[in-house]
C-alpha cells in the first residue's frame, strides 16, 4: 500500500512541474526587421517634433497637418514582440505599451523594448504576441495634458519599464530611435522563435493595480481595454521644465 502511495505522490508531483506555467520566460516572434511606429513603415506623413536628449531618451511624432490632427492616428508595434505592458500608467503617461523585441544581430539574440505613450486608445492586452506593422494603440494626448503626438523610445535595459527616474537617461540604457530603426529596417531571423525572459520590471498587479512614473503603486481601478482620452488637448505643446513631466 505505501509503495501504490509513493508512486502516485511522485507522478502528481512529476505532472505538476510538466503542467505549471513558465511565468517569466515565453517564446516570441524573432523579428525580421524594425518599421517606423507611425505612417508604417517610414512615417509618411508625420515628423519629429523632439528626438533624443539628456532629459527625452525617445521621439515625439506629430502629423504634419499640426494640432490634434492626428488624434486617433494608429501606432504600430515596429517589429514582432510581445506585449508585457498595456495599461494606463497615469501621470504624465497616460496610457502605455510596452513591447518586447528580440532579434538576431552580430550572429546572436539581442534584446530591447518599445514604448508607445500618451495613447488615446490601448489596442492590445498583457500578454500578447504581436507582428510588426500591427495596430497596438491610436495616438493621444494624456487626457489633454499635451497636443496629441506619440511619445516612443527603444531599451537596451530590460529593467525600466514605467520606472524611468530609477535609471539614467543615457546611451548604457536607451537607444536613439530613429538611428536604430533605420539601421535595421531588414534583418535575418524572420521566421524563428526565440524564448525571452519577462517580468524583468516592477510591474502592477493585473487586477487594479498601475504603476505611476516614479514606480510608485497605487490602487486603482482597471482600466478598460480600449480607454479613450476626453476632448483634444491644448494648440501648443507644453512642457513642465522643472519636473519633466511633459515626455
């Protein structure tokens, strides 16, 4: 009888470890080449309106037709990925995707994430895969705290995440945008599938949770999937100098 019960103890034990999730590593999409995120694949129509400073580790991309003309616009995930962040960040945030991207370069895997900010719309979920070129958000204006435009950047560190103030604003952890992308508009690898570790970040619980700026965590209530911005923002941008809040 206790031989019938060792046995069954080690295969429930055995068929638990086969069956438990692997909660922070998943196997995503190599990407096979990096897109502009807005008038895919090379910004048709839009321009930068500030690119990459000691104080702005990214770009802003506004439509060319200026104001809120390109409210609602969509941003593209620039290249395959997988989504670790899709929620309202709050502050000067607002709604937030972060995208995970490993690609081949130099005959190994490299890693980085994007960021789309300040979106009027969410159009992805935590979670998810998604293919370069493909919709994950619509341009905002964090609830009319700017003129509408896409505030985006690339990480080489994999530990920012909405946590910006916790590391320096430099070339160790950020890349310039614009440089990388067009540096790599083709690559090899499309096709294969990598695994990636996640949950590299402090992130909010998926249940209420978010995380403001300064890595701070708040409840608060979900945020719908698709949570809009109210009335277009101001005529001019604005920009808070003292406390850098206008990303």
């Amino acid at each position: 009888m206790r031989r019938w019960f060792f046995w069954i103890a080690l295969f429930c034990l055995l068929a638990g470890l086969v069956a438990a999730p692997q909660a922070d590593r998943v196997r995503t999409r190599v990407a096979d080449g990096f897109d502009q995120p807005v008038g895919k694949p090379d910004a048709d129509g839009y321009y930068m309106s500030r690119g990459f400073a000691s104080y702005h580790p990214g770009e802003d991309w506004n439509g060319l037709g200026g104001g809120n003309s390109d409210l609602g616009a969509p941003v593209y995930s620039i290249a395959n990925g997988f989504v670790t962040f899709a929620r309202n960040a709050r502050m000067g945030w607002g709604n937030v995707v972060l995208v995970r991207h490993v690609f081949m370069e130099g005959g190994k895997l490299s890693i980085v994430d994007s960021m789309y900010a300040h979106l009027d719309r969410i159009l992805v979920r935590e979670g998810q895969q998604v293919t370069r070129g493909q919709q994950v958000g619509t341009i905002g204006t964090n609830r009319g705290m700017y003129v509408a435009h896409l505030h985006f950047e690339i990480r080489k560190n994999l530990q920012i995440g909405i946590n910006r103030s916790a590391f320096p604003r430099d070339l160790v952890n950020y890349v310039r945008p614009g440089a990388f992308i067009e540096a790599r508009r083709k690559l090899k690898g499309g096709g294969r599938s990598a695994v990636i570790d996640i949950n590299t970040y402090a992130l909010g619980s998926r249940t209420g949770q978010a995380v403001d700026e300064a890595g701070l965590r708040k409840a608060t209530s979900p945020p719908p999937a698709a949570s809009k911005s109210p009335a277009p923002g101001p005529k001019n941008f604005r920009v808070n100098r003292f406390d850098d809040i206008g990303f």
